[in-house]
C-alpha cells in the first residue's frame, strides 16, 4: 500500500463517490467542451485537495453533501488555474501529456479554464453554499494576485524572501487553506474551528511549495523534469534567495546574471545549483519548511487521537518528504 492509499483510507468510501460525482459535473452538451473535459479527467492528479477537505471535514464532524459541494468546487477551481497556468507559461506538457492549450490552442484553454471555474460557483450557488463561495473567491483573488507579484517581481528578479513568502501564501497556500477551510464548514459553522482549519491549510501550503521549489534543486530521477526548471524559467525561489543573500556583490551579481540571460548552459544551471547548495541555501529552505510543517502538527495536536487525526498528519510529513 503506498503512502497516500493510506492517507485516503479513513475516506476511501467517501474518496469513490467523489469521482462519480465530480465526473456528472465535467460534462456538456458542447462536443468539444465535452471532449476535452473528458481529457482533463482521464489525465488527473492525485486529487491532494479533494482529499484534504474530506479529511478535514471528517476530523471535525460528519461528511455530508456540502463536503462533496466543497471537493468538487476546490477541485473544479485547481484544474482551472492549471489550464490556465500552461496558458501564461506557454506549457506544452502538463503530468506528462499535452496540455490543453497544445493540443487545442490558448483561447480554447482559457474558456475551459473560465467554464470550469464558474461550474463551481454555479453548484455552490445551487446547493446555496454561499459561505463556500466566500472562501473560495477570496482564494482566486489571493491566487491572482500572487501570481501578478510574481510576475512582477520577475521582471527584475528583486525577490526577497519576504516577497516570496507573500507570493507562495497567495499562489500555493491560498486554495490549500480553502481545502481546509471549506472542509471544516461544511460539518460545522463554528468560526473558530473554521479559521484553525484555514491556518493548517495555509502551513501546509507553504510547506508544500517549498518543498516543491527544493526539488527543482533535487536530482531523485521522479519528477519527470530535469533539475533547474525553475532556473531556466528565471524563477527565483527560496534556496537561491537566500544563498544570494549570503555571497559577496560580485558573486551574486555572477550568478544574477546567468539567472537573467535567455539561454542558459548546463554547465550554467549545473553552477547555480551547485552555489545554491555552497551557500546554504537548500539546508535553509529545508529548515524554514520543517517550521512550517510543524506549526501544521501542532495545530493536529489540539485534537484526541483518532484514525483521521493520523491520517492528516501522515499528509502533512508526505507533503514534506515526497521526491516528485
């Protein structure tokens, strides 16, 4: 049994329905919406959000419809901002296979993207989850704007490490905290249960993106791109941040400039890695991440023990310790 099949036990039921029901919502009339919806489902992830409400909503209460009201919606706004994503980052691949956007075209992945989107607020507005609404627009404004920082931040690749911070909280964090927000209220309507739910999210959602941006620093062979992806496309995370923050002005400015040119070596990337790690930047990033990843477990620690209570803090050590 693999480490999320043992996550997804004490919702496995709960986790079967889901796919049915989600599967009766990417449908339409339209044969090419229907086409490529039929696409998007047969290529989908892990499911991580889906399965971060169920487990939220079962710790503090009984699953009920709203839950599967908020998986489907969180999961209906996640594959929206990945179509969307391939769009700005002009991605021709995405878990492996073509995007939407080529084997279509960018317009057609844009309207798939809005329809997905506003079929999650329509069946919110059906079920009348308003409160879910609430929390789920505020995500995609807190999701737009920290793609907007970062994209200007980029320009000029003045990142801080307290502009990263703000970028990933909104970027990665924002619909995380929604999964664990949403979860909570659709079993109960109790705000301060609801807002500790949001800031396990919003821990394990920091956690999770750094972890991310160290594996862009990784060579394990499983994440299907070859270390320095980030490099080539001028992000900069917070590994490198902060191994620039700890060199001299002619070595950052060295380094800066590799970062910036359009065309980077191997021999290039393989020296930005290697002075990334030099300079401490990997061992800081692991650290800042554990911080983040024990605030997430000390938040499940307010509970009794339970098989759900195990299971969440089995998520949160995989979002930590995962090679892909």
């Amino acid at each position: 049994m693999s480490v999320l099949d043992k996550i997804k036990n004490p919702v496995e039921k709960e986790m079967a329905e889901f796919e049915a029901y989600f599967s009766r919502t990417m449908r339409s009339d339209i044969p090419l919406l229907n086409i490529i919806l039929n696409y998007i489902l047969r290529r989908k992830g892990k499911q991580m959000r889906p399965l971060l409400v169920f487990l939220t909503a079962k710790l503090n209460g009984n699953i009920s419809e709203a839950t599967f009201v908020a998986a489907t919606f969180i999961e209906l706004l996640h594959t929206a901002s990945l179509v969307h994503d391939d769009v700005v980052d002009d991605a021709g691949e995405r878990r492996g296979s073509l995007s939407v956007n080529a084997l279509w075209n960018s317009k057609i992945a844009v309207l798939v993207g809005d329809y997905m989107l506003s079929k999650g607020m329509l069946i919110s507005v059906e079920k009348s989850r308003f409160d879910m609404l609430e929390i789920v627009s505020e995500a995609v404004k807190s999701m737009s704007e920290g793609e907007l920082l970062q994209l200007q931040k980029s320009r000029k690749l003045n990142i801080t490490e307290n502009d990263y911070f703000r970028i990933i909280l909104r970027k990665t964090a924002a619909l995380i905290a929604a999964c664990t927000a949403c979860g909570a209220r659709s079993v109960t309507d109790n705000p301060d249960t609801i807002q500790l739910m949001k800031e396990f999210g919003e821990n394990i959602g920091i956690a999770f993106q750094i972890r991310d941006d160290l594996l862009d620093y990784e060579s394990t062979g499983l994440t299907g791109k070859a270390p320095g992806n980030d490099i080539k496309e001028k992000k900069i995370t917070l590994p490198l941040i902060y191994a620039l923050e700890q060199s001299s002005y002619l070595k950052r400015r060295h380094i800066l400039g590799i970062v910036k040119s359009k065309k980077k070596s191997k021999t290039e990337i393989t020296e930005v890695i290697s002075f990334v790690s030099e300079y401490g930047g990997m061992d800081y990033a692991e650290t800042k991440m554990n911080q983040y990843r024990d605030k997430a477990l000390a938040i499940l620690d307010s509970y009794a023990d339970s098989e759900i209570k195990s299971s969440l803090k089995e998520f949160v050590l995989y979002t930590t310790a995962r090679k892909k």
